[in-house]
C-alpha cells in the first residue's frame, strides 16, 4: 500500500510552503517453501519461514548467563536451561520481527520566497528489528571490544551478556548460535532521518535575457544531516549488518549545484 499527499500551507505575495507525505506499507511474504533444517549456524534465524515475512527474524529465547559465566535458555516448556543440544535449543527458537522496515515514507517542505527555494525531507523506517553484537569468546578470530565486558567471576551474570572465555569443544555449534542469536540481542532499528537540506537561488529572468539564458539556478545541498534511532546505543541502522556488527557510518555529503538552460 502506498500514500502520497501534497498540500500548499501557504501562498502569499512572493513566498510559498508546500508540504508532502509520502509512506508506504510493504510485506512480502513467503509461500511454499521447505522447513529449514536446524544445524547450528546463524544463518538459520533468517531462512524463509512460510507463511512469514521473507525478512524474517527468529531467536533462542535468552535467559541470560549462569553463575558460571554459561549461557542459558528457556526450553519449550519455559524452564531455564544450560543445556546446549540440539532438540532443546531448537524448542527454544521463537519469532522475533521482521528485519526490513514494513513501514517507510518521508516527509517534504519546500518553501520558495521571490527568487530563493529551499527544501527539507525527512524519511523514516519504523516496524523492523535488527541485533546488536554479541562475542562468542570461544573463537579464535573473535576481536570485537565487547571481550572486555565478558563474564569473569560469579555475580558478573547481573551485568553482562558475554560469556566466559571457553576452549571446549562440546556443542562449539550450539554455544555459538545461542550466545549471538539470543532474545537478548534483538533491539528496534526504527530509525528517522533529516535525508537532505537544500537552499538555492534563481536568477531573475530579465537579467537573464542579456546573456541570451532562459534559465540559471545555484542550489548548495546537505545529505544524510541527521538520524534519530530507537536503540539503546543510538546505533544506524543501515550500518548494522544481519549480525550485529557496526560497519563504518554514513558520509554526509555537500554538493553544489548549478543548473543552465540556454
């Protein structure tokens, strides 16, 4: 579903105020497609489900770490649990949202007084989940900053999500997918942004006309000024990748632009 509204706020002598809404309400969903099978890789928490969204999320549900520093879970019947094997952890597996936003659209102000325009749009996507990074400090090639906030002593439980440092083999699979792929590490990536910001200039016409132009315009623009996220972290979104590691931050972007029509 689409909507697109424009209405003129204001129309008075030189100056004009236009505002635009735009949104749209997107699902796609999957049908006919086989049961994924459980083999303990991340990629399993995304794999079309039928009859879900083809973005779909789904998670072990957390319950944090033991006293050990171990993560648990409840199992299918609610009880919590550090065992790790694979018909429990698969009774664990429930929905957690879809990963693309359902709903995005934006939101435009034009003003124009006499010879001068600008424009401000505004753009938001809202109803999608995203996670945040958990280390599994069972891997050799683990490097994320978050191993200075493991769990190192009976009591750390009440604060940190990282389990301990483990060498053992048993269930490597299983740890893994349930440390980085818990309840706990789902969050909002609704997010808004100020998209772009641009003040420019036309040249009168008469003045114009001695240099034999029909049209001259300067315009100096702003892009990806500003983004609003609904996470703890205050994280964008669009730089989260499926796993939760945080990728390098937009650019904001100047340009000018001069437009000639002879």
């Amino acid at each position: 579903m689409e909507l697109f509204l424009k209405t003129q706020v204001v129309k008075t002598g030189g100056f004009q105020y236009d505002v635009t809404l735009n949104g749209a309400y997107n699902k796609n969903i999957a049908k006919k497609v086989p049961t994924p099978v459980f083999y303990g890789s991340s990629s399993y928490a995304t794999e079309p489900r039928n009859g879900y969204d083809i973005g779909n999320l789904w998670s072990v549900k957390s319950a944090g770490l033991n006293s050990q520093g171990d993560p648990q879970i409840y199992d299918a019947n609610g009880n919590i649990t550090s065992v790790l094997d694979s018909a429990t952890v698969l009774g664990s597996i429930s929905y957690s949202g879809v990963t693309r936003a359902p709903w995005t659209g934006g939101l435009i102000h034009d003003l124009r007084y006499k010879q001068f325009f600008s424009r401000v749009t505004f753009t938001f996507n809202l109803g999608h989940v995203m996670r945040t990074y958990i280390p599994n400090l069972g891997n050799n090639n683990e490097n994320s900053v978050l191993i200075k906030d493991r769990w190192r002593k009976p009591g750390d439980e009440q604060f940190t999500d990282v389990a301990k440092l483990s060498n053992t083999a048993l269930n490597t699979n299983y740890r893994a997918f349930v440390i980085q792929n818990g309840t706990n590490s789902v969050m909002s990536a609704d997010n808004a942004r100020i998209q772009e910001i641009m003040l420019g200039y036309n040249i009168s016409s008469s003045l114009l006309k001695k240099f034999g132009l029909s049209s001259f315009s300067i315009a100096l623009t702003a892009q990806n000024v500003a983004v609003w996220a609904r996470n703890k972290y205050h994280l964008d979104p669009s730089i989260v990748d499926v796993s939760g590691r945080v990728g390098m931050p937009l650019p904001k972007q100047y340009s000018c632009n001069i437009n000639v029509s002879f």
